[in-house]
C-alpha cells in the first residue's frame, strides 16, 4: 500500500492512468463493497440499469465476469476511479467491448456526491488519451439514455459527436450512440 495523504491507494491492481486529480486502476474484489453502493445508487438504475448487484456476493460476481474478463479478453475495461488527495473511490469509468457493436465504447459512472466537479469529464478524457495513445485504438463509441443530458454533455466535452438513435438490447427505448475517430483533424489538433 502507498499513502496519497492519509489513505491508503491499493498497488494489488495496476494504475491504468492517471489525471490531474485522479488515479484509475483495475477494479478488483476488494471493491466490492463500493461496487454495491455505486451500482444500487438511482441514477445509476435509472440511465445505465439495474445489474442485480445487491450483496457483496453479487458484486465479486459483476467484477469477476465483467471487468476482469474484460481485461483478460480485451485488455482494458471499467476502472475504479479515486481521487489522488486522499484515496476516495468515486466512480469507476473505462472502456467495454459489446458484441452488438464494433469498437468499443466508453462508459462511466459516479457517486451523487461527485457530481457536479469535472470528475467525469477529467476520467474519460484521461481514458480517450489511453485508448487513443497506448491501446492504438482508432475509434471509440458511447451509449446514453435520450433524456441523460448530464452523460451526454460530458461526451460532448470530450469530443464526441451525436452519430444515430438505435435500439440497444435489453432496453427498452431507443439509446444514443457518439463516436469519436481519432484519425479526424479536429479531434488530432484540439488534443496535441
């Protein structure tokens, strides 16, 4: 364990990146407890959907079959997000491979409390530079409810365009998907 002031930040998971004020790493069993508390919160059933993850059981299970393997699979997936001044879990942001689309997309999600302070925008665009720099990803997605004008906004911040309405499965009105080609001369000169 290493002390970011006087909390200690797992090294059991590798640190994936770090921002100006956060640290994303590996999400890992030991999260359990926060994956609870983050998965149940009601935006999160409400914009993303309930994961049936209401124990500490439960949530090993959601780490395990999804990030984990996403990381065994794919190498990346969703990371915890905490905070460098002191250790804090805020959220969990990163990138998932559905089978129902092409490139992968991002995703992200944050305690109430941390809303509000540039948390989500600071994470995926630190999670952009990754895909873009280390993965050599050429395009990335995201998906968002109609009426989440807080997500979408921040994919607009990050540079993500509005591409089309679609129907994802399992949900029952039409989502929004954005994309972001990192090839294309906006994205290139506004993020050097």
């Amino acid at each position: 364990m290493s002390l970011a002031g006087n909390t200690a930040i797992s090294e059991t998971t590798e640190t994936i990146l770090e921002t100006e004020r956060l640290v994303l790493r590996h999400l890992d069993v030991g999260d359990a407890a926060f994956v609870v508390s983050l998965l149940n919160e009601p935006a999160f059933l409400q914009y993303i959907g309930d994961r049936q993850v209401r124990s500490i059981d439960d949530a090993v299970g959601y780490i395990l079959k999804g990030p984990t393997e996403s990381y065994r699979r794919h190498g990346f997936g969703l990371d915890l997000v905490q905070l460098k001044s002191d250790g804090s879990k805020i959220g969990i942001c990163g990138l998932i491979k559905r089978d129902y689309l092409p490139h992968p997309d991002i995703g992200y999600a944050f305690q109430e409390k941390y809303w509000f302070k540039g948390y989500g925008v600071e994470a995926a665009s630190g999670v952009l530079q990754h895909a873009r720099l280390v993965l050599g990803l050429p395009r990335i997605l995201a998906i968002t409810a109609e009426e989440n004008v807080a997500s979408i906004r921040v994919l607009e911040k990050i540079g993500l365009g509005f591409e089309k309405h679609f129907e994802q499965p399992g949900y029952p009105a039409p989502s929004r998907l954005y994309s972001i080609d990192f090839d294309r001369p906006l994205y290139a000169s506004a993020h050097h």
